[in-house]
C-alpha cells in the first residue's frame, strides 16, 4: 500500500500540485464555471491564502469545488487545483469534517459495504449469457478483464430515469467482442473508489482499491478493460500511484476508435452532440476518438455544442455530495448548450453526466426534453452495428 | 542583383556571410561593410526588411516604422562591400572558423534580377490570388508578387507552388500572362536552383523570429471570429500601406470598433506552449493602442490585460504611464479565461475584475492577443546545416551569455536578434554590432575603398530644376494630392522635371531619380517627401551617383509636417504642400555645391570607465588591432562587478568572469590607467585630446563606458535605522560573506526609488532579476522569503525559468502599487512590514529579520560634467542620450563618441556585453581609415568683416569657434571638424560676418517670400 496522501504538508502539497508556480493570472477565476452563475470561487485565492496566510479554504468553498479541472486546463504555469482541493478535503476529513452527501448518503454506503473484504456482491445476472464471469478467488488465470464499476447500483438507485445504465457495458461488451477480445468480468469486482478518493475519503478509497487489485493480481489479469470515464481515469493514473500496479488498463472507446470499421452507408440521418466528460476530456486528453468514432457511422452528423472539447460544459454535480440549486443550474446550462445545437441526442461517455442531467430534466418535468441523453457506447452498437464491417 | 551592381561569384572574395535580411542582419552587414569587410547577405525571401518592415509604428518615439529602415535597406543594396542574395538559403558550412566555406542555394524567382524593372504590371494581371505572407494573410497577392512596396531590390518573384505554370511541372503555357505583358521579357519559367559556394571567414545568423499562431489555445477564440487578430495583424491594419489603409476596421463588417481589448502573454509565459517572456509585447501593445486612438478617434475604450507590466526598456515607464493619461488605456491586471462571439456580433471576454477579486464579463468589438514569438520557421534545418545547438526553447543556443551573447555553440559561428530568443530593436540592433565585431575578428582581409571626390557642378550654370513628390504610400497621399502637387511644381520657375512616386525612397525611385539626373541634364533636385532626418543621406547619394553634387538637393517635409498634422484637411493640406514646395524649389536654385575635407585620424580609442561595459568595449576594439586607452577612476577594474557575488542567469561567479576578461586585456595593445578621470577634452572626431592624470591623450574615438550609481534610500524604508534594513548590493555582500541564520524571514521591497511618478521614474530592467537571484539563494540558507513587487520583471532570456524556481522553493510573491507602498515599522529591535496585497486585495503585516531594498542604477554622479566636457546631451533621465532610440542605440549626436552599458540606460550584464562589444564595430569602422570626411555644410567667416566680439565664441554648443591672432589682427576662425553648420552663430553674428554655407541668408529669405507668393 502506498503512502497516504492527506499526510502531505502545505508545503508539499503546493509542490505536488504545482500550486508553487501560481502566477496570480486570474485566469482560474474567470473560468471556474460556479463564476458563472453568481458564485466567486477563485482557486488563484485559495492558492495564494495557503502560500501566504499558510490558511486553507473555508468549508463550504472546500466541498463546493466540482473538480471539474477547468481552471487547470486554463492554467499557464498548469497548477492541479482539482488534486489541491482533494487534498485539502483529504486533511479535512482527517479533522473530522463532512462534506454533505446525497440520496440519503446511499451510495455512500454502498461504498463502504464493499470496502468490506467479507462483502460478497452479485452484480453478474445481467450480463449476455455468452459473456465469461469469474470468481476472483477461483484460482483461475485469465488475461483480460472487463471493470464494470458501480453502473449496477446505480442503475437500481436511478431506475426511474429510464437511463438504461447496464446497457453501456452490454454494448461495450458486444462491441469489444466485434474486434475479437471477450474479457471477463470479475464478480466480486469491487467499486473503483473515484468518488471517496475526491470527496476527501483517502482511506476508503485506498480500501476498495487494495481489494480491487488483489483480486486482479489473484486471478493474473493483464490487461483491464474501463468504460466509465472516471473508474478509466482512477485506475489508469491513481493507482498505480499507490500500488505495485503491472496491469494495463485500456479505455474501451478509445480501444474501439483504433479497431472497429464502419461501412459508409447511409441509413437514418440523425444529429447528435457530444458532451465532453470531464474525467474523458480535460482528464484523460480522449477528444478526437469518440468523434471518429461517432462520425463514421453513416448518417450521423456531429454538431459541436457551442463549449466543446478541452471547454466542454461541467454537468454539475460530483461525488454525490452538495448537490443544490447551483448543480441545477449548471445541469440546465448544460442542457440548453445541448439543445441550442438542434442535435436530438446528447451523447456522453459518462453515465454520471447523464444521471445529473436527467435529475434536472426530471425536476423540470421534462420540459427540456427535446433532447435525450444516450452513452456513446450505447449508442454506438445500437446506431453502428449494422454498419459495421 | 548580381549583374545590376557588377559583381561576380566566380573568384568570390572572402567575407563575413550574414544570414537574414531583418534589422539585425541589416545592422551587421552595413557595420561590418563600414569597417570594410566584404559581406555575403543571405535572405531567404524575396526582400529584405524582415519583421520590422511589417511594423507600423516603433515606439516610444511613433515614428514611422519601415521609413527609419528603408534608407538602411537601399544602402545595404547599394553599398559595393556587400553582396546582396535574397530568395537564397544557407545549405551548409564546412570548414574552420576563419576558413569556412558556405553552402548557398539560390532559389529561382522565374524573373530576371538583371531585367525586371519593379514596374508590376505582370502582378496586375496575374490570375491567382493567394494570401500576402507580409499582410499576414489579411488581403491577397498574385503569384508573381514582391512582398511590400518598398521591397530591396525591388524585383519580382513568382511563387512557384502558386502559379499555374508552375504548380505542375514540367511547365507548359497553361497561363503565360505575365510573359505577355513584361516588355522586358525578364520572365523565365525555365530557371533553376543555383548552388553557390563562398569562402566566409564568420557567420552572423540573423534569422529573426516568427509570431505564434494561437490557434491552439481555444478558449481564446482566435480563428472562431475575424475580429480577434493576432499583434502582428492589429499591426498590418494600422499601417497605411496595410490591407486597409491603416484604418482600423473590423474584417467582418468593415466598421471602426468602439472598443477593442489587448491581451498580453498568449501563448507567453504558458508552460503548456512557450514559457519564455517575449520582451516587447506589453509595450507594443500600447503602442497600437495609441497608434489606433490616433487613426480613428471614435475608438473610446482601449481595454488591456496583462499579468506583469514589463515597461523595462528607456522611457517606456513613462509611455506606459502616457498610454493611461492619454490614450485613456484602461489597464487590467488580469488574464482573460476566455473569448466568445456575442449575439451582438461583437465578443465577450471573462476574466477576474482585479479590483473586486470577482468574475466579469466585458464586451468588445475587437480583440488584439499579443501572441509568443517563437523561433522562425526552418531554425532547426539552418542550425543542422550551420553544425549548431538550439536551446530548449528552440531559439539559437548562445554558449554562455556571460561571456559573449551573440557566440553559439560553434567557434565562428555567432547569432544576434530574435535568432537567440525574444527581444526589441535596439537590444537586436546593439547584439548585430556585437556580432559584427566578432566576427570581423576572423577576417584578415579588409578593404576601405577611398571616397572619391564629390562632383562639383557649375554654381552660376542656369538653374535645371527636378522635382519629385512622394505619395509614400497612403502616408502622404492618403491626404495630400501627390499627383496635383508634381503638376504644380511644373508651374515654377526653372523647374525642368516633377513627377511623382509611390515611394520615393525605394530603390526603383533612386534609379528614375538617377536617370531624370542624366536625361534631363537636372542640376538641382528636389524630394517632397518625409524628413530628411532620416532620408536626406540616400538622396543625396542618389544625386552623386548621377554626377549631382549632393549639396544641390532640396527637401520639403510635406508628410510629418503636412499630411500627419493636417490629416482632418485634406485640401488646405494639399495647398500647404504646394506652398513647401516653392519655398523648397525658390531655396535649390540657390543652392552652391560644396566639397569634403579630409583630416588626419589618430588611430587610437580611449574608453572612459572600466566596469564591465568598458573592459569588454577595450577588449573588443583592441582585438580589430586598435590601440586603446582604458582609464578608471578607482584604482581597480570591474566596477560593480567587484560588489556581486554570482551572476545571473547560470550562478558564474562574477570573479571569474573578471578575470577571464582581465586576462585578456593583458594580452592585448590595451593600457590601462586607473585613479584617472577624464580632466578636459579639445578637438573632434578622428583627433580628439583628452587631458588625463595631467597628461594629453590623443585619441580618434571615445567610449563612454562609466555606468551609474546606485541609488541609496536616504532615510525611506527605514534605511540606516537597523542593520539589517540592506541595500541589494548590500545584501549580495551578507550572502557571500557571512550567509544567513537558518529560518531567517527576508522580505524583498522592489522598486525603491524607481518607477515613481515623481523623481525617478525609470526601471531599471536588472533588479528584479538580481532579487530573484538572490531569494533564491537565501532560501538555499533555509530562509522564508518573501518579495513586494509592483509587476515582477524577469523579462530576460531565462529570467522567466529563475522566476518560476524562486516560486518553486517556496518564495512568496505580494503584489502591490505605487500608491501602497511597504511600511517599516521598528518595534524593538523587530522589523515589521505592512503592506497591501492586491492578489487578495487586502493589507497585510509580516514580521521579517531582514529586509533587502531593491534599488535602481541612477546616472553616475560624473555624468554631467563629462557630458559638459564631452558635448554629448543627456536624456531627460540623466544617462546619456543615443543617437536614434531604436537604431542608433551605442552612437551618439556627437561624431566619433560613443556610449555603452549603463551608462545609456540601466542593463544586465549580457545586454551590456552586447552593447560594448557592438561599439567596438563603430570604433573599428571610424579608425581603421586614415582619415575622416568632414562635412561641409559648416559656417565659415569673413575675417574682414569679423569683430572678434565673441559672441558665437559664447553662444556656439560645438566650441566650434576661436579666436585667432594673426599679426595684428584678431578673428574668429570656425573649427570645421567641430561645427555643425547650426547657423546659430550665423543669426548672432552683430557683422554678419558669419555665413552658413548650407543656409545662407539669400536662402533663407528666398524661402520666406516665396512664402507668401502665390
């Protein structure tokens, strides 16, 4: 296990993250997209309070931070602000402070339900038959792994936004299958941790992570398949921060991008937007791959949403926690970014981005429903797969 | 222009190869052309001129960009030491430094250098439009094109990935339209590369820099909107030869904005693209926005982001401060996070207000990103092909900058300019003649060819007027009526020939004035056109290239005093020109020819003032073999240099600097006078006698190498009231000496006794740097920094890598402004600091141990007297003033002085290496000669008239005058070498007695009446 990261110093921290090389521009400020409705939320400030005054943020300013990473993509001297607020929020549950959870802290709870080594979760029963599952204390070796994440807990938490949530790794899956790999996936697979590691929680997501990679390295996994735009972004860079880590994780869309070919045949003409993910884009530097890929199904046209890209909208929420009228807002602007476009689907690779979205298209009685949110992969078998070659 | 000027590549002579055509390379190749060596000028375009062609206004002067280079291009063309190659790339360097032997490939231009007259019908019906590379692609060229209008040499080329024929060889006549119309059948769609190889004993890389396009940063908007323009851009709009006729439109709709925002440090000061300071943008930038304030009034709001304010250079604190004042900029401390179109058709801008710490939205017609420069296109291919390194940033890699700033990474080999990374004109034009003097140190051979003697023509012979009016582009004609005015002076008497030219000063223009000379028998010539402040040498030369003695030439100043002042009126303005023009034509038919005197030279330098500018500047020049005098007032060597510990940027420590550089002063002709001042100085340039330890000093040129003092608190900052309040030079001192106690709290205060609105106002470019140098190391002591600032200027080549390290280790940076100042409070025996902080707008108070005052470099206390002494006028700051702010950065108005270091203007040490190596080149160009020209166009008396009262003894600034006993008789006798040919003892004259030759009275009242004649 690696070393824990709340023990950091100011110091450190600032070195860590870079915080050191503020140049004070304001860039950040301006960007921050809680500026835009009214709230100042100024990392510079906070940068400069904590090199200064040798102070943090206060409460509600530390949890209000969406970790959206644009303030960090703007940055010219590229100080992490997103992984600066982390650890701050690191030190403050060590202090015992809480950041205000959603959804009566369910998922939450889930989190720490399987963080339990003696959890035995059954999450498999909807999975293709022809898809292999496996035990991670069979004994068995296999190579390729396919990492579901916590889309089925979801999916039962947010039923009634008829999201269809499983159907973004039934289609991956499938798709995946089309270029000739079929991982398997683990059952006792435990959630990747994204949300305890940025809500402040280092020591569950350290828990849930130590048992993930047992498991892997139990079974003799090589290489690990991810969909979720976050749990590709955790396991791809946190982990192997704090593990011996020798597996290669894979984004499954950019792993398709390179592999699938697609007819150029017309079928139905449809417009679609893309909405850039935070943990996808700005994180994961994945801006051309699904836009290749969306663009090469016959008949889709791609119109841009006015922020795209390294840009793109944030969808409001995070980490289910503090979610208020500001995350509405920040939905709704979302939402009409998408809608402005004319495109009748909204495609997305995180499903989280989708379940905050609906959340307001719900609240709103789904007035705003001219546009429906669709995930890419879904999306993709069910657009291309006549298509493919 | 190979043929045109008779020269032949078959035994080429060997010379100095300087490659790019830009201001820097300009600059070298006429230096090292003075000094007599033969020079090979490689430009890779059609033309040279470079960056600063593209330029409308230099600052802080505004005056007119490509008119102050132009005069500099025809003589680089034209003078016979240096040859010429433009369209032409450098392919290769073999060899040893003072043997290399260069690869140059002439590319095809498809027209005939030796035929093409510039006329530029061929263009007119060229059918391809492609986008103009000097417009930056603002408005469109045909394939056969020369980049401007003011090209050198003025030939045409065709563009061989543009033209039908040419696209797609092998060439057949798909097109052949400008074969058709080119009377002089100089077009040649058969021609092909040329390999040429030349014996060069140095190379001067001069290659420039090229703009970034910020494409990639998005959130900045440019290439989403017409209206958001890159600096180089918002430049091509302002020039009044540029796409619009130097009106400020937006390109989407053709209308003047009412607003436009300029944004600093795009894609600068980035560590995601180019992480360097690029120098000038900050200052630029109000340039344009004075400049554009200037060509459309109705522009009412200048808004201006930037992080640091770095208005380093002369002056520019104070055209900063004029740029608030009265081009009513409104500056913004702030970094915009991004730009959009708004539905308004105009763009909104976020960024933080700095005043409320709060995010903000302005809307904006127009948007100006002072973008990077970054290295020109094919740096890296020219520096595999010239065996040398380019640096981390991709500029051309200077070996150790403290040592030689313009030496790469190969002996022989030097770089000057933009070439080596970002910086302004008179820093590239200072490191070109650095260059120069380098390399000339290679080269054995040097030829002065002797002036032959001025044609002298018939004074009483019937007057045959010519007279040339300049449409200088838009300048003049976009107000006055050029072609109205040529039809005028036909009207005046003795006018034989007038005409009227595109511009006037180009080099086609100097052929049909040369050929007018010849066909119209013209025995006096007149130029309406700008100043002759700057162009009055080319025409005169033009004159004498015909058989015209130059002294029978006449300028009328019908733009900077005529079309520029009267812009709003056009048809009085005409009227005016007109007038200027028979007041110029009445003087020319008066004008008398006049002829130049030789005087002897002493062939020896004195150089006044032994810091590092002036070891260098002995060290360089008695290198070109020029004996030199070096005195110092102290009684040892190195100035300041003795008071610092290490040196900025790469921590060489400033003894060993020292004494490499006295090492070699040892082995050279150089005798070193130290506890000497300079005591009275008589004569002129090539002959001065300096007094010096009571003994006469015979000297050809002087250097003015003293530097300035520095400036001690006097009792602010509670300076002398704790020992541990220290002065910078101080505290360099505690470092070296005794170090500091382990978690010492030291707080640096910037800018004491500089940039104030009252007193001092310069900045003194060095002190931030040394600061950060210096928290730096305090911190390597294990102290807690701290640094007040009102902007950090760590504009320097890798200062912005020493200020991004002192952040690293933890230096804490608080903003503050003029107006807030840090307060010392003493507490027994405890130092506390309160200052504001505008980061987070608030007032803070920290208790530190020590405190280090960040002082400027003022003018040298001897700085008056010697400028008393010398007759060489001190700017309005008190340091001694150059000859032209942007060209003329080491001469002075004074012939045969010249001046380095700080002594013009507080610099770092690499910048004055660069200066006083540069000046070795003028030296080396004035002395190596026997002898100096004098000018004629002095005052001359009539001894029979003289009353010998003395009044022009008194009045005369030059000394020019003496009394002189001849017998009985006694009369003044005017110094020919010293006068200026003022006229003002002339006007003083109670006998009238005095006559300036080049004005006299009958001219001058000729000019009068003609005034007020119809």
């Amino acid at each position: 296990m690696g070393e824990a990261l709340s023990s950091l110093s100011p110091k450190e921290l600032a070195q860590k993250t870079r915080a050191y090389l503020c140049l004070d521009c304001s860039k950040c400020t301006a960007s921050c997209p809680l500026g835009r409705l009214g709230v100042t939320y100024s990392p510079r400030s906070f940068v400069q309070h904590l090199l200064i005054n040798d102070e943090g943020p206060d409460e509600a300013s530390l949890w209000r931070c969406l970790t959206c990473g644009l303030c960090h993509e703007r940055c010219p001297s590229d100080v992490d602000f997103p992984v600066f607020i982390r650890e701050l929020r690191s030190k403050a549950i060590e202090q015992g402070k809480m950041p205000h959870p959603t959804h009566s802290e369910t998922i939450q709870e889930v989190m720490r339900i399987l963080a339990k080594p003696e959890t035995k979760p059954q999450r498999t029963s909807w999975l293709s038959d022809w898809v292999p599952v496996i035990d991670g204390k069979s004994g068995q070796k296999v190579e390729d792994i396919y990492f579901v994440g916590c889309s089925p807990y979801l999916e039962t938490i947010f039923e009634h936004f008829n999201l269809s949530l499983l159907d973004t790794h039934l289609s991956a899956l499938e798709l995946l299958r089309l270029c000739g790999v079929k991982p398997y996936v683990l059952r006792d697979e435990r959630c990747c941790g994204h949300d305890a590691l940025w809500s402040g929680d280092t020591e569950l997501f350290m828990r849930l992570a130590s048992i993930n990679v047992e498991l892997w390295r139990s079974i003799g996994a090589r290489r690990i398949f991810v969909s979720c735009p976050e749990g590709y972004h955790t396991l791809s860079t946190v982990y192997p921060d704090h593990f011996d880590f020798p597996f290669e994780v894979i984004n499954t869309v950019k792993f398709l991008a390179e592999r699938l070919e697609f007819q150029p045949t017309k079928i139905e003409k449809v417009s679609v937007t893309y909405l850039d993910s935070c943990r996808m884009g700005r994180y994961g530097g994945i801006y051309d791959e699904p836009r290749l890929l969306l663009k090469n199904i016959a008949g889709v046209d791609l119109v841009e949403m006015e922020m795209n890209r390294e840009n793109a909208p944030c969808c409001g929420s995070n980490l289910w926690i503090n979610c208020d009228g500001i995350s509405k807002k920040l939905q709704n602007a979302c939402l009409d970014q998408a809608i402005q476009t004319g495109a009748g689907v909204l495609v997305c690779p995180c499903d989280k981005c989708r379940i905050h979205l609906a959340c307001a298209q719900l609240e709103n009685g789904f007035l705003n429903e001219t546009i429906r949110t669709e995930n890419i992969l879904s999306f993709l078998y069910r657009k291309g797969v006549n298509n493919l070659g | 222009m190979v043929s045109r000027q008779n020269k032949s590549l078959e035994t080429p002579e060997k010379g100095i190869l300087v490659i790019g055509g830009g201001v820097a390379g300009i600059q070298a190749a006429l230096d090292l052309a003075r000094a007599g060596a033969k020079v090979y000028l490689v430009e890779r375009s059609p033309s040279v001129g470079g960056r600063m062609a593209q330029l409308d206004k230099t600052l802080p002067t505004n005056d007119c960009s490509i008119c102050i280079l132009s005069p500099l291009l025809v003589e680089a063309l034209r003078h016979p030491r240096i040859q010429m190659m433009t369209y032409s790339e450098v392919k290769g360097l073999e060899g040893e430094p003072g043997n290399f032997v260069a690869t140059i490939l002439k590319k095809p231009r498809y027209v005939d250098e030796t035929m093409c007259t510039g006329c530029g019908v061929c263009a007119q019906v060229c059918p391809v439009k492609i986008p103009n590379e000097f417009d930056m692609g603002l408005i469109d060229r045909a394939a056969i094109y020369v980049p401007f209008g003011q090209a050198t040499p003025l030939v045409y080329t065709i563009d061989g990935t543009a033209c039908l024929n040419l696209r797609k060889k092998p060439y057949k006549n798909r097109c052949g339209k400008c074969i058709e119309v080119c009377q002089r059948g100089a077009i040649n769609f058969e021609m092909e590369a040329e390999e040429i190889r030349i014996a060069v004993a140095g190379v001067i890389v001069a290659t420039g820099f090229d703009e970034m396009r910020p494409t990639e940063i998005r959130n900045l908007g440019y290439g989403s909107s017409q209206d958001i323009l890159t600096g180089l851009e918002f430049e091509r709009l302002l020039n009044a030869a540029g796409p619009t006729g130097g009106h400020v439109l937006r390109r989407s709709d053709g209308k003047v904005p009412k607003s436009i925002a300029f944004v600093q440090c795009v894609g600068s000061r980035d560590s995601r693209y180019n992480s360097y300071c690029s120098r000038v943008c900050c200052v630029y930038s109000i340039k344009q926005c004075m400049v554009a304030k200037d060509h459309e009034p109705e522009i009412s709001n200048f808004y201006y982001f930037y992080r640091d304010m770095r208005a380093y250079g002369r002056g520019f604190e104070e055209y900063y401060r004029r740029g608030g004042d009265q081009a009513g900029i409104t500056y913004i401390k702030s970094s915009p996070s991004s730009i959009v179109s708004n539905s308004n058709g105009g763009l909104t801008i976020r960024y933080e207000d700095p005043s409320t710490c709060k995010p903000s939205q302005l809307a904006v017609d127009m948007v100006v990103l002072s973008c990077a420069m970054v290295p020109s296109k094919g740096t890296r291919e020219l520096a595999e092909a010239l065996g040398v390194e380019v640096d981390t940033d991709g500029f051309f890699k200077i070996q150790d900058p403290l040592i030689d700033p313009t030496a790469s990474t190969r002996e022989g080999v030097f770089v000057c300019g933009c070439a080596s990374g970002p910086k302004d004109i008179p820093d590239s034009v200072a490191q070109a003649s650095a260059a120069a003097a380098r390399a000339l140190s290679y080269l054995g051979e040097r030829i002065l060819q002797d002036e032959p003697p001025l044609p002298m023509n018939d004074p009483d012979e019937q007057a045959r007027i010519g007279v040339f009016v300049c449409h200088c582009g838009l300048n003049i004609a976009g107000v006055v009526d050029s072609r109205g005015v040529a039809e005028y002076a036909k009207s005046l008497p003795n006018v034989v020939y007038a005409t009227d030219n595109l511009y006037t000063c180009s080099d086609d223009t100097q052929r049909k004035i040369e050929d007018a000379i010849r066909q119209e028998n013209l025995n006096r010539v007149v130029v309406a056109a700008c100043t002759p402040r700057t162009h009055e040498p080319i025409f005169r030369q033009t004159c004498a290239k015909a058989g015209l003695n130059p002294y029978l030439f006449e300028m009328a100043n019908i733009r900077d005093q005529c079309s520029w002042v009267h812009s709003d009126r056009p048809q009085d303005a005409t009227e005016k020109a007109k007038d200027l023009v028979r007041m110029a034509v009445s003087r020319a038919r008066l004008l008398r020819p006049l002829q130049r005197k030789h005087v002897p030279v002493e062939q020896k330098a004195l150089v006044v003032g032994a810091g590092i500018a002036g070891i260098e500047a002995a060290i360089a020049i008695a290198k070109l073999g020029i004996e030199v005098f070096l005195i110092e007032k102290l009684d040892r060597l190195g100035g300041k240099l003795l008071n610092l510990h290490d040196l900025f940027p790469f921590a060489k420590p400033a003894k060993e600097l020292l004494k490499a550089k006295l090492t070699e002063i040892d082995k050279l002709p150089i005798e070193v006078i130290t506890g000497a001042t300079v005591e009275s100085v008589d004569g002129f340039v090539g002959n001065f006698k300096v007094k010096v330890k009571g003994k006469d000093l015979k000297v050809g040129a002087i250097v003015i190498a003293v530097g300035g003092d520095v400036r001690i608190p006097e009792g602010g900052f509670c300076y002398g009231k704790h020992p541990n309040i220290l002065t910078s030079l101080e505290f360099e001192d505690l470092l070296a000496r005794n170090g500091l106690p382990e978690n010492s709290r030291v707080t640096f205060i910037q800018c004491v006794g500089a940039r104030e609105s009252d007193g001092y106002t310069g900045c003194s470019r060095f002190c931030c740097h040394v600061s950060l140098k210096q928290a730096l190391d305090a911190t390597k002591m294990r102290s807690r920094v701290t640094i007040v600032h009102r902007d950090v200027r760590s504009f320097s080549r890798y200062g912005e890598d020493l200020y991004a390290e002192a952040r690293r280790a933890g230096v804490v940076f608080l903003r503050t402004d003029e107006h807030h100042m840090p307060r010392i409070n003493l507490k027994n025996g405890s130092i506390e600091i309160e200052t504001f902080d505008a980061g987070l707008s608030s007032q803070i108070s920290l208790v530190t141990d020590y405190v280090v005052l960040a002082i400027p470099i003022v003018p040298a206390a001897s700085a008056r007297h010697l400028s008393e002494m010398l007759r060489v006028p001190l700017g309005s700051d008190g340091f001694f003033l150059e000859k032209h702010v942007k060209l003329g950065p080491l001469e002075t108005n004074t012939e045969g002085i010249f001046i380095c270091g700080c002594s013009q203007y507080p610099k770092d040490i690499s910048d004055t290496l660069a200066q006083a190596a540069g000046v070795a080149t003028k030296v080396g160009a004035l002395l190596s000669r026997s002898y100096v020209e004098l000018e004629p166009a002095t005052a001359s008396v009539d001894k029979n008239l003289c009353r010998a009262c003395g009044t022009c003894i008194e009045i005369c600034e030059y000394n020019a005058p003496n009394l002189v006993a001849d017998g009985e008789r006694v009369y003044v006798s005017i110094n020919e070498a010293l006068c200026k040919g003022c006229g003002t003892c002339a006007s003083h004259c109670p006998a009238d007695a005095i006559t300036a030759r080049h004005f006299t009275d009958e001219q001058i009242t000729a000019m009068i009446e003609m005034l007020f004649k119809e």
